[in-house]
C-alpha cells in the first residue's frame, strides 16, 4: 500500500535533503533513522474513536459522515466488533480473525480475509460475533475507502457501551488513551445519563480531545433544549466540551442531492471542520515537530565529524590533543554501547522490577475484587442472582484488568524516561566533547537547549510508542478474547419445585448455603484463569517494550560511536595533512560545514513552527 | 376458606397479638391494602416514558411530561369522588396540598417542601380508568439528579418495609444490562425464586427503534419478542410488550383540531409531505402547510414525526375518516391496547392472589422483626398458608419454568405456562380455549389435560423435577373441574 502523499511537503523537503546528505557522508545507520521518520511522516493516521452508548446513531454517524452504506445499521441488532476506516485508492474490506492476530503486530497492519463490502454485516453485528468457535470469532474489521475525509485519518467505530449481556465497553475504554481524539454519541430523545456522563469523564481523562455528537436532531423537535440541557451538565461536571448537533439523514439527503443547504442543515460540516483541523491538522503537526527533532540531531552527529577535523588543521599544534581526546570518547561511546552501559542495565533491571509490580499489582486487585464477590454471594441467593452475576463479574475483572494495564503503561513511560535521562547523560558528555573542538559554533547554546528540550519527550514518548502497537492488539483483542474463553460455570440449582410444608425454610437455606459454596469456588477458579491470562500478556508486553528501547538506544549508540570513529579518523588524517593542503581542506570542511547548518536551521524551523 | 379470606383471618391474629403496640396501625393498613385497588407501579430508566404511559392508561394528560427530567416524586393516582392531592412527607402528617392543571398535566403546588422530603404524592382523581388499579408513577432510574434515582430506589426497595406495589410495568427503552439489576430488586427472597410474576416488561417508545420510519413498530416487535425468548428476561418479567407511548397518548386525547390539522397536512402530495417530514425543523419551517408554524410545532409536540407520518398516511389512504377513527386506530397501532389486556389478564384477574402476597410477605417481616409471644405461631401460619396455598405453589411453578430449573420439551413448557395463567387467568384462557368457550368444552379440554398430566406424573420416567411441577398442574386442573364461577 502507498502511503497517501501528505501537504506538508515542508517537512519532506528537508527530511530527503538530510537523507541524501546522509547518503554523501556515507552514513547509512543515519539514513535507516531518517527513513522510518518519513515514514511516520508520511503514513501515521491520527486514530479517531465514536463512542457511546448502545443504540444512539454511532454506525449512522460514520456513514453519514463517508457518504456511503459502510456500517451495518440496524433497529435492533447492534455493533459488536470495532470496525476501522482508512482511505485507499479503491474499497476493499477485511476482517480480522481471533486466530489471525498477533500482538506483535499492530492492528492496523493485520491481514485478515478478504471479504464483499456488501457482506459486512455479517461479520460485524452481535450474532456472527459470538460464534462458538472462539478462533473464528471475528474481532475487527478494516475497511479501505476512497474518500478525501478520510486523509490521514483512522476511523473506528465501536460496539457500544452496555447492551444486553456485553463485556464489550471495557475495551472500547481501553482504546480510548490511544485515540488522537474521541467523538461521544449521544442523541437527542433525552439529556445525557448518569452512566453517560460518568463515561464522558472517564474518556476525557484518558483523551483530552473530545467532542459530543448530538445525533437524531431530525428526529426529535426539541433538540435544542436537550442541547442546552446537556451543555448544563457537561458545565457542571467541569468538562470543557463542544456540543455539534448533528442529523444523518439530513446529510444523506444533502450528498445525494448536492444540497448544500440541507447540509450545513445537518451539522455535519461542523464535525468535518473538527475531524480536519482538531484531529489531523494537529496529528500533522506532531509529525512535523518530530521530523524536525530527528534532522537536527542526525544534523549534529554530522557536524561532529568535520568539526573536529577542522580544529586539527587549523591548529596542528593541538592536532595530538585532539585525537586523545577523541580516543578517550570513543571509549565512552564503546560503554554506551555496551551491556555494562547505565542506561542498558537500568532499562534490564527496570523491567524485571516492573514484571514483578504489574503482577504484584494485579495479584492485589484480584484479591480485593474475591472479597467483594464473596460478600455478594453470601448477600444473595446464587440462585437468583448468577445470571446477572456473570456479566457483572465479567465487566468488573475487565476494569481491574484495564487498571493494571494502564498501571503498567505508567510504569513503562516512567522507565522509558529513566533511560532515556541516562542515555542522555552519557552520550551528552560524547557530544560536548565533540562539540569543544568546533571553531565555529554551529550549535549555539540556545539551540542545544532547545535539541535537549524537544528530544526528551520524544525519548520519554519512546515506550509509549512501543505500548501503541501493542497497546491495541493486547487490550482490544487478546485480553477480551482469553476472557472470552474463559467462563465461569453453572451453579447447580438442586431441586427446583420444594413442595411441602415444615422442612420448607430449612431445606431452602440448606441448598442455598450448598449453592453459595459452588458460586465462590467457580468465580475463584475464574479468576484464576483470568490471571494466568493477565499476567502472560503483561510480560509479554514487558518484554516487548524492553526490546524496543534497547534496539532504539543501542542505535543511538552505534550512530555515536560511528560518528566519533569518523571524527578520530578525520583528525588523525588531518594531523598527517601537508601544510599547502591545509587551507584548501579547511575551506571544503566550512562549506559543508555552512550546508549542514542550513540544513539544521530549517529543521529547527520546523520544529519551531510546528509549536504554533 | 378462599386465600384472601384465610390472610385477612391472618391479620386478624396479628393485630390481636400487637395490640396497643405501635405496630396496630400498620397492620390496619396492610388490612386497608387488601380492601383497595390493585397497586400497580411503573418504573423504568429516566426518560423510558413512564409519566407518557400513564397518561396514555389513565386517557388523560394527568402527570407532567417534559423533555428534560420530569417526574422527581413518587406519585399514586387512584380514583376517588373528589379531585385532590395529598402531600405525604417523610416525616409528619399528611396535608392537602393546592393544584392547578395546567396545560392538561396536574401542576402541584409544593410550597416550600423540598422534593426530598416528600415520601410521595397522592392524588385522588375520578376516572373509570383508576377504577380497579391505582398507578404510581415514579423517577428514573440512572438520573443525573442522585437523589432522584434514590428517592425511585428507596421506593421499590426500601430497607424496611415491603414494596408498595403490588405489581409492576417496568419501562425500557432498548434493554441494557443495568436494567437486569433494577428487575431483580422486585424478586422477593421468600418464594425462593425470581418471580416473573408480578412484573411486564414494556418496550417503551418503540416508534423512535425505527428512527421514527413508518415500519418502526414492526421493528420493536421484533425486538420484543426476542426479549421475550431471552431466558434472563424470562425469568424477571412475564413477557415484553412494545408500546409507542407518546402515540398512544395523544391518540388517547386527541381533540378535533389536532385531527383536523392533520388533514392540512395530509392534503399535500406524499412526496412533499415526506420531504416536509425529513426533520422536525424543516416541518416547522414548511410554510407551503396551510397552518401556523405553532400549530406545526404543537402536533410534532403532541404525535412526534412518527405519529404526524403515520396519522397522515392513514388519513391520506382513507383508512381512517374522523377524529374517533383516528384515535382508536393510532391506539390500536400504539401497542396500548395489549399493555391494557396485560393489566387485565395478568394482574386484575389475580389480584387477590398478588395483594394477598404482597400483604403476607409484609406480615411475615414485621413479626419476624418484632418478636412477642405468639409470633412464633403466626410465623408457621404465614408459612402454611405461603406454602400451602395452591396460588402460590403455581407461582413457585413458574418461576422454576423461567428459571430453568425445571426443564422439559418446549411445547410441554409452553403449555405449563399457559395452565399456570401466562396467557390470562380464567379458565378458557389456561385451556387455551377462545374467551367465549362454554363451560362444556371448558370440562372436557380441561378433563383431557387432566389425563394427559396425571400419566405424565406417574411415569417412572419423567423426572423427578417435572413430576413434581406435574402435581401443581394437576391440581391447577382439578380447580378448575370444581370451580364453577
């Protein structure tokens, strides 16, 4: 697939001229960074969720919203997998098995059979999802359209919160951190629930970027009232949340007939202009800082090399100094990438901690949650009650089972920043040592201030990075799935029909002590499970993430000891130079030197502009 | 001695033995409670429609609708001679209160008697509707108001007394998972089952399943009837019912402008009316309807974008030619009709059965909470009578049929059902006979059955489970061979 062409071509400009600099300096490691920069450039889609509650208008809103039939809209059955929109030159659909995934794959890169876009409701809606053959439960759907909306942009639609007997909404939470920004649905027959609200709450927390579509305002001739009313709650609940009134049938109407009236009628401009200039324009915009943070750097680890080559020809003298000096770096750099090097044995000995405090953690939470659920079972009659039991026991381990993954997802960012901050300490020694022997100084100390500041997060970024991809795969899909496997057996009820008179009481709570007893041993062998489920995917995950910061840092690493080997090469050399070649070799040197620190400006540019 | 005789003999000795304790006066009113109406309550998820669905039974605009959050008290509507309302506070006695009726709906003037301070409101009103039952209308559940869900919570589970209600219709749009939990606080623990006896599920404004399409009721029967399959439904409610409440409301009250306004606007071609229709701005906003745009705002108000489409349609297609015609056919399609024949033949039909067990569940706390010499004895009264009672040994059938305890082949259920009163309780009805049947085909139908269970009964085969069910049936049948009212 050919990544669509983005407009900022700003961007690109000065990400290929780095690349083709690279490729005269003949560095190739820098060029394998540069590459996977564009790369992000050029194809990271900003993910857009629509939540909401069961039945509002979700599968309407995305359909309404690319024109087309796409989701299956129906009266009574629902939703039930999530289903992911992209642009591509031509329509095509996929769906996504539960033997087809693979947490080390993201999502979005899963391949999965290829179906009639005509036959997706089959797929997506409640009945084929609760097929009995768990490995052929379908689990996503990805869809391909060629729609201009679509640039850039990811959209999911999700099975909704609630509905009769799902578990489902937990997922749907846990995808919510993730999102680039989140459209809640709620429509216009009544003002937002208790439960709404509760959620709304919870979305904002984990996705600032949040708006609400009022939906059915077609429908419904008191919107306008629901609206303000809604907007009163979301005031008082303290969230700074846009209401768009909006009407899918209106638009249907509008595209068939080319009405531009009856469309910005039906409110859906307004969510368009959200989608463009919220979602994807500030997406580009991270792109863009982040392509001007890799230039600059790849810039500086350039520079190196010629720098300290120049203070060796224009002053022989200290020619040996130099390359001491530069000898004594190298063996910096050969620690840094060692096995002994600080930030390697934190980044070692961060994830064994953090294997163990995920699982201590969930350890905890599962001991609470059987003590809540003893206390229910001898508050109730098995009985009467295991029917409601199981989903509420379903829902409530899936929440503790989301808090223990964003727990970990914390602590990754954490340590992902612990290392990033030692790696930082080592190889800034590297640079300033390479940096004492440059005459000019192509990089002001404000601009290294800056290089410092704007790379930090971006390394801190660096494990939650390496979460994204996982991140999805193992909460949407793996955690639900073993859940899904998983299930919490029948209580046998005993005689049902107690005719009698005398022994009525007594047999009653005979049996109902027996049923209790059941109930708690079937709900501990649930967790049990459950757990050995938990805390595979978490070390799993653990483990994933530890490779990702090692393989990034040991690049760093190699790019650094590379740079310094050329430097030390380049001075030694030069220290060897003939006095009539000096002068000549200087002037190249500060023409290179003068094209590497335009190139750098206009990186800094871009990093620049891209705070505005 | 009948089961109402034999609780009201229960009372008796009840009272004989708190005499002069404080308890006197509330086992007078469990008495008072066997005497009146059947109390039947209508709950249901904030904005379900409750207070629309009570209007639509009552056929008046009695209680307050609105499209924010409306009903924030307890309210019982029971007929009477006089037209008044009482406030009942939590604490102190109860005073009459002022009203006016304002736009049809009752407007109760509260002075200065914070909501949360009143246990509920009564209001006594003359209608023919109120005659057998009294409603109780009451908040939502799932209120952005706390205190509003908790005043409907504290009501149909209160911590320590029985539930007033002797019955529900319990409202839901669309089901959710947290509607299961709200049916479950009506089982009882005595009858050790959940009890799908007392309770209907009502999927309310069904016409806005369908996004207000004109198959939109087609649609919500669908949806009810598999709710109806649903075993968890099952076992909380005796069966699903869609209804569109604001249709069947208006259509209950429909005066002759409004019919006449929809004449104006089924005089248009269908398709500009359909084209006027596509929004409820844009039928306000349609100045080519030959009618003020209050009047057009007043029958969207009134019928909704279904109810105008559908009362055009049959209009237009001259099913129907004058206001009476319009009325009875929207109340027709409105689904009320059913939810009226539920009331019949579910509840009032064995209503003394449902007092009676509502009064001697009550009885049985209150002297199990307050032991005095002699409660010891009542107690085993109240459980022979619990246990012994044939009314109550079907009700413990059923809920073990919905349970799913007692299994069998589903025709065989569905004929338990049906002999235990799920189809009505008269006799025709259990026999699966038309309501006209004579008393001959009634017997010999009934004689048939009889056979037919009393072989199932013995077979060594049937299960032991089954065989005991078996027994109530056959006793079910018995009854009704003797029972010659």
């Amino acid at each position: 697939m050919t990544p669509p062409t983005t407009p900022d071509s700003a961007a690109q400009t000065v990400v290929d001229n780095a690349l083709r600099a690279c490729s005269a300096f003949g560095r190739e490691d820098l060029m394998a960074r540069l590459e996977s920069t564009n790369a992000a450039l050029a194809g990271d889609a900003a993910h857009v969720v629509v939540v909401g509650e069961f039945k509002q208008g979700k599968s309407s809103l995305v359909n309404a919203l690319v024109a087309a039939t796409i989701c299956p809209v129906d009266d009574d059955i629902a939703t039930a997998v999530p289903t992911f929109l992209r642009e591509a030159p031509s329509p095509r659909a996929e769906v996504v098995y539960a033997d087809d995934l693979d947490p080390e794959i993201p999502t979005a890169e899963l391949v999965g059979e290829r179906i009639d876009l005509n036959d997706l409701h089959q797929y997506v809606t409640e009945h084929r999802a609760l097929d009995r053959n768990l490995d052929r439960t379908v689990r996503a759907v990805n869809i391909w359209l060629p729609r201009r909306i679509l640039a850039g942009l990811t959209l999911v639609d999700t099975p909704g919160v609630g509905g009769l007997g799902s578990a489902h909404n937990t997922p749907t939470m846990g995808a919510l951190p993730l999102a680039d920004a989140v459209v809640f649905v709620t429509d216009a027959s009544q003002e937002l629930t208790r439960a709404e609200l509760d959620f709304l709450h919870r979305a904002h927390d984990a996705c600032d970027n949040l708006v609400v579509a009022l939906t059915k305002t077609d429908l419904y001739p008191q919107w306008r009232k629901i609206r303000d009313l809604d907007e009163d709650h979301l005031r008082r609940a303290g969230l700074d949340v846009e209401i768009l009134p909006i009407s899918a049938p209106l638009r249907v109407r509008a595209v068939q007939g080319d009405d531009r009236e009856l469309n910005q009628a039906s409110g859906y401009p307004a969510l368009v202009r959200f989608l463009a200039d919220r979602v994807v324009k500030a997406a580009q915009r991270n792109a863009q800082r982040n392509a001007g943070v890799e230039v600059s750097a790849v810039c500086d680890q350039l520079a190196s090399q010629f720098s300290s080559e120049r203070s060796a020809l224009a002053d022989p003298e200290r020619a040996q100094a130099i390359v001491d000096d530069l000898t004594e770096t190298k063996v910096r750099t050969e620690a840094l990438r060692s096995q002994a090097a600080r930030w390697n044995q934190t980044l070692g000995d961060g994830i064994a901690d953090l294997v163990a405090d995920v699982e201590h953690d969930y350890r905890g939470r599962t001991r609470m949650l059987l003590k809540e659920c003893d206390a229910a079972i001898d508050n109730s009659d098995p009985a009467d009650t295991w029917s409601e039991f199981e989903p509420w026991l379903s829902e409530r381990v899936s929440r503790e089972v989301l808090e223990n993954y964003r727990f970990l997802q914390d602590s990754a960012a954490t340590l992902s920043a612990l290392v990033a901050e030692h790696f930082q300490d080592a190889s800034g020694e590297v640079l300033d040592q390479l940096a004492i022997h440059n005459p000019i100084p192509i990089m002001g100390s404000t601009t290294i201030d800056a290089t410092v500041d704007t790379e930090k997060p971006s390394a801190a970024a660096r494990g939650f990075t390496a979460l994204r991809g996982s991140y999805m795969g193992v909460l949407m899909f793996t955690m639900i799935g073993s859940m899904v496997g998983v299930a919490l057996g029948p209580v046998a009820i005993g005689i049902g029909v107690i005719m009698g008179r005398k022994t009525l009481r007594e047999e009653k709570q005979r049996q109902v002590a027996n049923r209790r007893v059941q109930a708690k041993n079937a709900v501990r062998k649930y967790t049990d499970e459950v757990t050995f489920h938990v805390n595979k995917d978490s070390r799993d995950t653990l483990r994933r993430v530890q490779r990702q910061l090692r393989d990034h840092y040991s690049a760093r690493a190699e790019e650094l000891h590379r740079s310094t080997t050329e430097a030390l090469k380049a001075a030694n050399l030069a220290a060897k130079q003939l006095e009539s070649d000096r002068a000549k070799r200087i002037a190249d040197i500060d023409a290179e030197l003068a094209r590497i620190t335009s190139l750098r400006d206009m990186a800094q540019s871009l990093v620049v502009g891209s705070a505005k | 001695m009948s089961l109402l005789d034999e609780t009201v003999a229960l009372l008796d000795d009840a009272r004989r033995i708190y005499a002069g304790s404080e308890l006197a006066d509330v086992i007078d009113d469990l008495g008072t409670r066997l005497a009146a109406p059947l109390r039947v309550a209508i709950a249901g998820k904030v904005k379900s429609g409750k207070s629309t669905l009570l209007n639509a039974l009552v056929g008046e605009q009695l209680a307050p609708t609105d499209e924010g959050e409306c009903t924030k008290i307890v309210t019982w509507y029971r007929d009477g001679h006089t037209y008044q309302v009482l406030l009942v506070p939590h604490e102190g006695e109860p005073r009459q209160v002022p009203f006016v009726r304002e736009a049809g709906s009752v407007e109760v003037d509260l002075g200065d008697t914070a909501p949360g301070d009143i246990e509920r409101l009564d209001i006594t009103w003359p209608s023919q509707q109120l005659r057998d039952v009294t409603l109780i209308d009451t908040p939502g559940i799932g209120s952005l108001s706390t205190d509003i869900s908790d005043r409907t919570w504290s009501f149909i589970r209160p911590d320590d007394d029985d539930t007033p209600a002797d019955a529900v219709l319990y409202l839901m749009k669309h089901l959710h998972a947290g509607d299961l939990d709200f049916l479950a606080t009506f089982h009882d623990t005595e009858v050790s089952q959940p009890n799908p006896v007392n309770a209907i599920g009502v999927l309310s404004r069904a016409d806005e399943i369908g996004v207000g399409r004109l198959d939109a009721l087609g649609s919500a029967n669908r949806i009810a009837a598999r709710y109806r399959r649903d075993p968890r439904v099952r076992r909380l409610v005796q069966t699903v019912v869609p209804v569109a409440g604001l249709l069947a409301e208006s259509a209950a009250t429909l005066t002759e402008d409004e019919y006449r306004a929809l004449v104006v606007v089924a005089d248009r071609t269908p398709k500009e009316t359909e084209e006027a229709l596509l929004s409820a701005d844009r039928f306000v906003d349609t100045p080519e309807i030959a009618l003020t745009s209050l009047e057009r705002a007043h029958l969207l108000d009134r019928f909704g974008i279904f109810g105008v489409r559908l009362a055009t349609m049959l209009i237009r297609r001259e099913v129907v030619a004058n206001a009476r015609e319009l009325s009875a056919e929207l109340l027709e399609r409105s689904g009320l009709d059913e939810v009226r024949e539920l009331l019949r033949t579910l509840f009032l039909q064995r209503r003394d059965l449902l007092k009676s067990r509502s009064a001697l569940f009550a009885l049985d706390r209150l002297v199990g909470e307050h032991p005095v010499p002699g409660a010891d004895a009542l107690r085993s009264d109240i459980e022979r009578v619990l246990a012994g009672a044939h009314g109550f040994a079907e009700l413990r059938v059923l809920s073990s049929l919905r349970a799913g305890q007692v299994t069998a082949r589903d025709e065989v259920v569905k004929e338990m059902e049906r002999l235990l009163g799920c189809n009505g309780a008269a006799p025709a009805r259990r026999l699966g006979l038309d309501d006209d049947a004579s008393r001959a085909e009634i017997e010999t139908t009934a004689k048939e059955a009889l056979a037919a269970w009393r072989r199932r009964a013995e077979n060594p085969l049937t299960q032991h489970d089954l065989q005991v069910a078996g027994q109530v049936i056959i006793r079910t049948l018995e009854g009704l061979l003797t029972d010659r009212t």
